[in-house]
C-alpha cells in the first residue's frame, strides 16, 4: 500500500515537474534556463541540450542577461473598477433616454451641465441598461435646439450706408478706395463686360474678389472665415459678403479675354494719372 501511495505521488510531482522542467512559454524557457545556469551551475552544454538551445543561443542569451536583467515576474496592474466620470452621470442619462432624447442631445446637454461624456461612454451607459437604439426621428419630433445662424443672401439692393458702427479684422481695404474712385475702377469693370446681376453686379462682383485678394486670403473658400465681416462687404458694396459657391464659379462665367481687356484699361488709366511712369516693371510670376 504504502509503495502504491508512493508511486502514485512520484507521478503526480512529475506531472507538475514538466513545467518547470519544459517550459512552454518562450519568457518562462529563458529564466529556468538562465537559472538552471546560475543558480544550480549546470554547464552551458548541459542547460543548451535540455532546453533546446544551441550553444551559441544560449551565450547570446547569457549576454543580454548581464547587461540588463529582464523583467520576467511584471506586477499586473488592475484598472480601476469604477468609473468616476460615468457613475456620476449615470441616472441622469438614464432620465434623459426615458425622455426620448438621443445621444447626441444627451451630450450636447452633459455639455451645458460640465459634465461632458463622449458619444460613445453614454451608448456604453444606454446599452447597460437594456436601452435600444432610437428610430430615426422627423424634425418635428426632435427637442427644440439652437440651429446655425444663417447668414444673409448678398444682395446689393439690400445695402445700406446708413450711419453705424462695427468691428472689422480688414480695415485696411479703405484705404485703397481713394485710388479706385479716381480711377473709376467699376466703370472700367463694366466697360469690360465682366457678368454680373441685379443682386450681385459687376463692379460688386470684382470688389469682393478684390478685397480678398488685398486681405491676402490665399482661397475662396476660405471665405466662410470673413461672411459676417462688414468691412468687407462694405468694401464691395454689398449687404454681405458672396458664399464660397458663387465666388469660385463667377470666375468661369467670363474668358480670359474679359481679364486681357480690362488689364489694358486699367493700365491706360494710370498712365493718364502718370500713377505708372515705366521706370519699372512687376516680377510677379504667381
């Protein structure tokens, strides 16, 4: 009996030896063979043969440990097991959904209430609580909320000199109009034929295009950044300034020809204003 409780112990301490003793992890292979080496002074043939390295490996190995030693035993570090942000929001989203509200007027409200939560933390929130997604909505149906400001359509009918004040970022552009009225820059405009409409005519058209090209505004498109600035559209004339749409398609609506002709009358007025003696000429290439 006792030899059968003992052979039965010796194949159950060699089953678990096998971890030990073969080692199936890469980072668990290393260290028993590392301290198969320096702690119980196997040879380096000894250590190689059973823990299937070659013999070269193994000093390379032997070498890296000497230099730095590895971190085979790394603490796992547990993330917290709650989450601040969310439980401190947690039931008023929850009162929120049962109002119908999505979750982008759940954050927008979080927002106005500085206790903002990404999109996604407050569906991770619904979806805990066995709330289904919404189905999409008509306008009428959906809670009353501040909408873009529109801005107005440019209309020159609509522009006003009326005495006022207003803050402007291209107060510098009046200073060039002393020049243009002299030179009746938008009778030369029309005496070109460049397009243009009862809302937006002609010489309107060429002063905002000029205007942004004065205020060094490289694209069009880029001036959605300058809608709401009366300066500019004082400049040109308009109530406000043309949307992106119409300043890069007016360009098309004319030949170059147009540009060639009003470029001569142009120059033929600053000779007469002796403003261009030809003591010089332009080396601008763009």
């Amino acid at each position: 009996m006792a030899r059968f409780v003992q052979q039965n112990r010796w194949r159950y301490l060699n089953c678990y030896s096998r971890f030990f003793l073969e080692p199936a992890a890469p980072t668990q292979r290393q260290y028993e063979a590392l301290r198969a080496y320096f702690v119980e002074g196997l040879s380096s043939a000894d250590v190689s043969g059973r823990f299937g390295y070659t013999p070269g490996s193994f000093r390379v190995l032997c070498h890296h440990f000497r230099r730095s030693k590895p971190d085979f035993f790394r603490e796992l570090k547990h993330g917290p097991h709650t989450q601040p942000k969310k439980d401190a929001v947690r039931e008023l989203i929850l009162r929120m959904r049962k109002q119908n509200l999505s979750i982008y007027d759940i954050e927008s409200a979080l927002k106005t209430q500085q206790t903002p939560l990404s999109t996604t933390a407050i569906w991770e929130i619904l979806h805990e609580a066995g709330f289904a997604r919404l189905p999409r909505r008509q306008d009428e149906e959906r809670p009353a909320t501040l909408l873009p400001t529109a801005a107005a359509v440019a209309d020159c009918r609509e522009f006003s000199l009326s005495p006022r004040r207003f803050t402007t970022q291209l107060g510098g552009l009046f200073l060039f109009l002393p020049l243009l009225v002299d030179c009746d820059l938008p009778g030369l405009v029309r005496q070109a034929g460049y397009p243009g409409s009862k809302m937006i005519p002609p010489p309107q058209a060429w002063l905002a295009l000029l205007g942004l090209k004065l205020s060094s505004t490289e694209r069009k498109n880029h001036v959605m950044d300058l809608v709401f600035d009366e300066g500019l559209a004082l400049f040109a004339g308009l109530n406000v300034v043309p949307k992106t749409t119409y300043l890069e398609t007016y360009s098309h609506s004319f030949s170059p020809k147009t540009n060639e002709k009003l470029r001569k009358l142009w120059i033929g007025v600053l000779r007469q204003k002796k403003l261009l003696k030809g003591e010089s000429f332009n080396l601008d290439f763009r």
